[in-house]
C-alpha cells in the first residue's frame, strides 16, 4: 500500500492523465450505449467499436514496436518505416494474388545474393596479390564498369511473367478483382527472348561474383593499412558452402519453375496468406539489412543526417512501388478461412465460426468481420507478447534492453554492436512488412499507404514515450481506440446538452484529433506517458 | 556576444558592405539583365519583351520566378534550422496558409493585395505562435515530431469536403485572379523583378538578423542550448522570434506562390514539400544563408531536367542525388566551398590523388 502511495506522488502527472483517459474513454463507452434497445443488444456498438480500435491499435503497434526498439539501441529514426510497411503489403499482395511473378523473380535475386557471400573469400586473395596502391584504387571503378555492363545487359532480358501496368486487362487492379471473385487464371509463363537460359543465368550469376569482387576491392582500398581483420577458422569454407548454397536453390528455383509455381496457384487461399507473411516478412527483413549496412551505418553517429537520408530512401522506395504496381489502388482479398458467407453464416458462436469459416460473426446482435476486427487484434497481442518475451528472456533481448539504456556501456563490453543493429533494423522492419501484409486485406492497396500510418505511428510513439515497448504498445492502443471512437461518433453524432442538432465529426477530424490528444499529453509529460525522464 | 571590434564609421560601413557582398551585387546584376540576355539570344526585339510576349525569355522568367518564390521559403527554413537548430517538420504549413490565405481572399472575399499581404504576415505569427505551445517542452526530434503533426492536420482541413467551396479539396484551389498591375501572365516581367528584389530584400534582412546580438544568440542556441541558457538568456524568447520571422518569410512566399500559380494545390502544404525544402538547404548548404539561394535553384533546375529528360523516374532520381548528398556532402555546396577554401586547381588534384593514391605536388 505504501509503495503504491509513494508511487502515485511521484508520478502524479502520469496517474493524473491516465485518470483523465479513462475517463473519457468511460464517457465516450456510455455515449455508444443504445438506451432503447434490449437486454446485451445494448452494447453493440460499444463492443464494435473497441475490436474495431483494437485492430486498428494492432496494426499501428506491428509499427511501432519496431521503429520504437530501433529508434532506442541505435538513436535511427526510421522514417522509411512506413515505406517497408506498404512494401510488405505489396510484396504479400503479390504472393497472394501472383505467386509465379514471385517464383520467377527469386531466381535473379538468389543468384545477386550468391555474389556477395563470396566477399571474405575475395578479401583473402585479394590481401595475398601485391599491387601497386594506384592500381588497387583504380581496378575497383573498373569492375564496377564491368559488372553495370554485364547486368544491365542481362537482367532487363531475365523473364519475369508479371503485369502491366499500362493496360488494364493484365493491370494489378484487374487481377486482384479476378482473385476477390474467386477465379484463377494462371497466365503463361515467359521464357528467355533472344539468348539462351545457359548464357542468361550463368551471366547474372558472373555480374553478382563480379559485383561482390568490387565491393571488396573498394572496401579493401578505403582500408588504412593491409592487415584488415584476421579470418576465424572455418570461416572462408562457411561462405563458400552459403555460396553454393544460395545459388543452388537460384538454379534449382528456375529449373522447377513451372511446378512450383502451379502448386502454389492450386494452394489454398489460407496457406498462400501464410506463405505471403513469411516472404514479406524475409523481404522486409533482407531490405533492412541492405539500408542498415549500406546506407545508415557508414553516418548513424550523426542522427540528423540519418533522418534525412532515411526521408530519401522513403521517397525512392514509394516512387519504386509506384512503378512497379502503379499508382491505381487496389484490394487484396481475405485467406480463404475468414471468408466464408454461405450456410450457417454469420456465425453465432466461436464454433459456428470454426466449421462454417465465416466471414462475419454476430456479437450482442451486432455483426463483426472476423478477419479485420477478430484475426488482427489476436495477431496484434500474439506480438506485443512475442517480442516482450524475446526482449525479456533471450541473449539478444538482454543486449537490447541494455543498449537502450545505455550503448556506450554495452559497446565497453565487448559485445559487436554492429551486428546487434543489424539484426535489430532487420528484425524491426520484418515487423513492419508483416504489418503491410496483415493490414492490406482490411485497408487496400495504395501508394500512399506508409505515409498515413508513418504519420499514426509517430503520433502512437510521441503519446506512449518514444523508446519505451509499453509506450508503443499503449500509444497504439489509444491512437487506435481514440480513431475509431471518433468514427464511430461521425455517424451517430454527439448530443451536446443545450444544442438541438447532433454533432457529427467529419472523418477529417479523426487524425486531427490523435494529434490533438498528442499535442496536449506532450504538454503535460514531455517524454510521453511510459517515457523515460531525461 | 559583445561586438569587439571597433565601430566602423558609417562611410566604411558603407564601402564595406560592396566589398563584402560583391558575389551577391554581381548576382543581382546578372539576374536583372538575365530576361534581356535570353531575349537577346533568342532574337526577340526587347518592345515584343517589354510587352509580355510569348517566347523561350517568357518561359524562363516563370522558371526564375518559381525559384526566387521556393529561395525566399528555403531562407525561411534555414533560419529555423540552420542557425537556430530547430528541426521542424511542419514548415510547409506556413507556405500552405500564405498561399490559400492569399488565394480565398482574391477570390472569395474581393480583398485588394496589401491588407492581404498583411493578413498573410499576421497569419504568419499565428502559426508561429501555435508551434511555440510545443517549444519550451519538447526538444529535438520530438519538436520535429509535435510540428510534422500540426502541418499534417492542417493539410487534411484544407482538402476536407466542409471547405470545398473556399479551398477547392483535393484539386486544389482554382480561378485565382491576382491584381492587374501583378498578373503573372501579361505582365509577368514586373512579376519577374518583384520577385527579384523580395528575394534579396529577405536575404539582406535575415543576414542582418543572422549578425545581429539576436542571431548571435539563435546560433549559441544550436550549438548548445544549455550552454547558452546557463549564459542567462531565456533561449525560448530567441527561438520564438526565429520562428516567428521565418514563420512571417514563409507565409510571404506561400502568397507569392498563391499569386503566381494558376492552381494552388494541397500538395503544398504536405510533408513532402517540407523534405523538398530541408533537400534544397541541404544541397545549398545547411547554416549559410547563401545556401538557400544556391539550393533552391539547384533544386528547381534540377527537378526542370530530370523531368524533361526522365519523365516519370525523376523522382527517383532526385531521391538518389539526396541520398548520395547526405552520404558524400553532407555540407552543400556553399558549405564545403567554405569549409575547404576550394581552389579549382586543389580539386584536380585531389581528384587525381583520389585515383592514383600518390600525393602530386601543387
């Protein structure tokens, strides 16, 4: 009892403001009580309405809760974030909709993967050939020459049976039409014009080999003195085994292309949605690598230069979505088992719901889309508990949790702080993609998707405490409740005593009033409600 | 912050100021003569250019026109982020109201130029105001996140459907008529050197904040706010009158905007039109008014070309020189001119000593 008193004075702020929040999220539960109606039926509104912000909180916490961890270990502020995420829902859209497009394109991508993994072995070689230093910084801007010409000769030519997005009848939006009513048209696949598969795969395999050559000669010319690093045992044997690996399963990919891209048309529309989450989430994850150690490490001592160069990398990733997709917004249907709108739907009970695979379920008289409202909030709180476990309980969490509070220590420790950001960006931005998959279904397919979530997101973040995963997971809560309830009052209206007509928010003012609601917490808790004080 | 040096007499001070700003005079110069030199090139008699004609002068004084509007918006930030350090991300926001304020009141309320321009400015200090609710509280990225928000509301008001009768919704705000004497179609030269003298009426008036006792403080404030508070300065009174005369500078070339352009959309008042204006700084130069100059025009001409060569992949191409700028020249082009004293001779030769490895003599 004494510690909880002694608590409350401490924070008074912070218990004050809690105290307000709930209670305007009591008065504005009571306000949605339909008065006239019987029995449960009363709270049917209520009950929509808050699995409606739950899922909207779910989607904005999958965001969140990476860009908050990364913005804490590395002091990055992402703002790519929401780029990543609408490309996780394109990517998955893909594989939903188009899974040949994903299976053709693999090929190229393993084949460019395959070249870099070979780098420690060129850095060996390299350090054993004595050249003279004039020649060791000009053969690199040679290979570069070189490997331009060789891929940007080969890869145009790889066949990649996709869309167009210039004429309709083969557009994104006409697919995803045909695939919401059902049917399924496997188009034909491409093949090789103009030069044989031998000379095509084995030419991208010699451009990614020569690329991996020259990124080492820049690196090994850049490198003050020749000793570098020394190899571990084992080490080369590694890389050449991930090699063969790699370009293998390129090879192999391409052999059986038709197969498996037939057996994926003939999948379930369930197991494909689980196949699209899982390469969202690793293209996500592959293109956080890239930016991270590509593009954030070589300057993320300087915050405000990285903020910049992320707000670029954001422009470019929109307007490559955009080229590829087109600007045309499109849908993404629903897996096959939240779906389903014959006999026996909507579903009354949880085990109705389970046999008949409805696409709707009837709570208090009150129908409830089973995949938006239902299946994302339980995704939503599987995650909160999955990374508040791996940050808890594991190696890697520990790490983190110590680098948040303070990186310098962990730095003196002795542990590789290079590689830890570069799992954490990796693993933050997976969480984004799998965000875009999960959401696109209930929000469509635009452009313009990562910058209106960005947007939620920060506003989540600057309400809960910027490094904090409570924060996140509390910001996105009330962002997500606060929108919908304002929604949801759009269409009722608000009686305000001693004024005849209803008042009824315009959709406008949903985000005006998230940010609004931040503006004033911020005020009154500077470093937001779960933020540390500085 | 005392000025130590001794006084210069008022005839010195005089002479000083040519000498010191002799790069920008000879600038103005040429930027005066420069729709008469492309007439001349073009072999348009100079009554057929005095008369607004059409022809390639005309086309290129609408172009310099765009960019002495987006100069004057790229001072304004700089000052805020360059010599007082404040990063704000809602910056397009007074660029918005300057250009609707000054294109509602043309068309739907008969309002004649002045006392808009002077709403504008009031509008200008309002919107100042409401950042500086924020100012004392938060700081850095938070305040950067606080204005993005603010800027983000305001951008969806304006496309809202309630307003669609003032400020025209997604397509933007259409049918402006601007005052005879400053139509940008018949008398577009006039435009032209209007828009000439405000930008360096501005540049002049922020350089001279910028060396004021005020700026000296707003330049202690970014590089050490807790310093300068320990010094005794209320450092929220001086990062308010920043915000307030970049506010002001905004809002004037948001109206600028709103006069010249036949269509004022929304995208101006986006968060994208505030990243195109922290690349121009950056490209010019981030803390150094001139910067902003040399920005804004790279960036126009740049975005002109790539267009005109490019077409739809522009802008990924422009997402890529940002990018390669944050990564390889973090300081600009006025920055690392003066940071280096870059003779043209020393960059050959470090660009060969780039290659070679081996140090030429000079």
């Amino acid at each position: 009892m004494n510690t909880l008193i002694s608590s409350f004075r401490r924070n008074r702020t912070f218990w004050i403001t809690l105290l307000v929040l709930i209670i305007i999220f009591a008065l504005g539960v009571r306000g949605l009580v339909d008065q006239e109606a019987e029995g449960g039926e009363r709270y049917k509104n209520v009950v929509i309405t808050i699995l409606r912000g739950l899922s909207t909180g779910s989607i904005i916490f999958l965001v969140a809760s990476g860009f908050s961890i990364i913005f804490g270990l590395m002091s990055v502020l992402n703002m790519a974030h929401g780029a990543i995420f609408m490309v996780g829902a394109y990517v998955g859209w893909t594989v939903a909709v188009r899974p040949d497009t994903v299976v053709d394109a693999t090929t190229p991508i393993a084949l460019l993967i395959s070249g870099f993994l070979l780098v420690p072995v060129w850095d060996q070689i390299i350090k054993k050939i004595k050249i003279s230093p004039a020649l060791s910084r000009l053969w690199p801007w040679l290979g570069l020459i070189l490997t331009l010409l060789v891929l940007g000769f080969l890869l145009p030519k790889y066949p990649i049976t996709s869309w167009d997005v210039g004429s309709y009848e083969i557009s994104p939006v006409n697919f995803a039409f045909a695939a919401s009513q059902g049917q399924v048209n496997v188009p034909e696949p491409e093949q090789f014009q103009g030069i044989s598969p031998l000379i095509g795969l084995g030419g991208i395999l010699l451009g990614s080999i020569l690329a991996g050559i020259t990124v080492t000669g820049f690196v090994a010319s850049r490198r003050p003195t020749t000793a570098g690093r020394a190899p571990q045992p084992g080490a080369l044997r590694k890389s050449l085994i991930n090699f063969i690996i790699v370009a293998l399963l390129g090879l192999l990919l391409y052999i059986f292309n038709t197969p498996i891209s037939n057996f994926l048309y003939t999948l379930d529309s369930t197991w494909l949605f689980i196949v699209a989450i899982l390469v969202a989430v690793a293209t996500g994850a592959g293109l956080g690598i890239l930016i991270e150690s590509t593009l954030i490490r070589p300057i993320y001592e300087s915050h405000m230069y990285v903020l910049m160069l992320t707000l670029g990398v954001n422009a470019i990733i929109i307007e490559v979505v955009r080229s590829i997709w087109g600007a045309p917004e499109f849908t993404m249907h629903r897996p096959s088992v939240f779906a389903g709108t014959g006999e026996g739907c909507p579903a009354e009970s949880f085990g109705d719901l389970l046999q008949y695979k409805c696409s709707t379920i009837r709570i208090l008289g009150g129908r409830v889309r089973t995949y938006n409202e239902i299946f994302i909030t339980i995704l939503g709180i599987v995650v909160l508990i999955a990374v508040w476990l791996l940050l808890q309980r594991t190696r890697l969490g520990m790490i983190v949790r110590a680098g948040v509070q303070d990186s310098e220590m962990v730095k003196a420790l002795g542990i590789n702080v290079q590689r830890i950001f570069t799992i954490v960006f990796s693993l933050g931005v997976g969480l984004a993609a799998m965000g875009g998959v999960i959401g696109a279904p209930s929000t469509g397919l635009t452009t313009t998707l990562g910058d209106s979530l960005l947007i939620n997101m920060l506003v989540a973040l600057a309400i809960g405490g910027l490094t904090s995963y409570p924060g996140a997971a509390a910001g996105a809560l009330i962002v997500g409740l606060l929108q919908q309830f304002i929604i949801k009052y759009g269409q009722i209206g608000i009686n305000i005593p001693f004024v005849e007509e209803a008042f009824k928010p315009s959709p406008p003012l949903v985000p005006a009033m998230t940010v609004l609601l931040m503006v004033v917490i911020l005020l009154v808790l500077p470093q937001g409600l779960f933020g540390r004080k500085e | 912050m005392e000025n130590t040096s001794p006084s210069p007499t008022r005839q010195n001070s005089f002479s000083d100021f040519f000498k010191g700003n002799r790069g920008i005079l000879i600038t103005i110069l040429l930027l005066g003569l420069l729709p008469f030199i492309l007439a001349l090139f073009d072999g348009q008699p100079i009554s057929s250019l005095l008369a607004n004609d059409p022809g390639k002068s005309k086309f290129y004084q609408g172009l310099a026109i765009e960019i002495f509007i987006l100069a004057i918006y790229a001072l304004s930030y700089d000052l805020l982020l360059g010599i007082t350090g404040l990063l704000s991300f809602g910056h397009a926001m007074f660029f918005g109201v300057g250009a609707y304020l000054t294109g509602i009141m043309l068309k739907s309320f008969g309002w004649s130029l002045l006392p808009i321009l002077g709403l504008v400015a009031v509008a200008g200090v309002v919107m100042a105001l409401i950042f500086s609710i924020v100012l004392p509280r938060v700081k850095g990225i938070t305040f950067a996140l606080v204005t993005l928000g603010i800027a983000q509301v305001f951008y969806i008001v304006i496309q809202s459907r309630e307003l669609v009768n003032y400020a025209g919704a997604e397509i933007g705000l259409q049918g402006v008529t601007p005052p005879e004497f400053l139509n940008p179609i018949s008398h577009r030269l006039r435009f032209y050197y209007i828009g000439l003298v405000a930008v360096f009426v501005v540049y002049f008036i922020l350089k001279r904040f910028v060396d004021s006792p005020t700026g000296h403080v707003c330049v202690a404030i970014r590089e050490n706010e807790d310093r300068a508070t320990m010094l005794g300065y209320n450092t929220f009174y001086f990062k308010l009158a920043a915000l307030m005369l970049s506010g002001i500078v905004a809002a004037l070339a948001g109206a600028m905007h709103g006069l010249f352009s036949p269509i004022i959309r929304p995208g101006i008042a986006s968060s994208h039109y505030t990243i195109a204006v922290l690349l121009m700084i950056l490209m010019g130069g981030i803390g150094t008014l001139d910067g902003a100059l040399i920005g804004a025009a790279t960036f126009r001409l740049l975005s002109f070309w790539l267009e005109k060569w490019f077409g739809g992949a522009s802008q990924v191409i422009i997402g890529l020189v940002y990018i390669l700028l944050v990564l390889f020249l973090p300081y600009g082009i006025v920055g690392t001119w003066k940071l280096r004293g870059y003779k043209v001779k020393q960059g050959w030769v470090d660009l060969i000593e780039r290659f070679t490895g081996k140090k030429q003599e000079t």
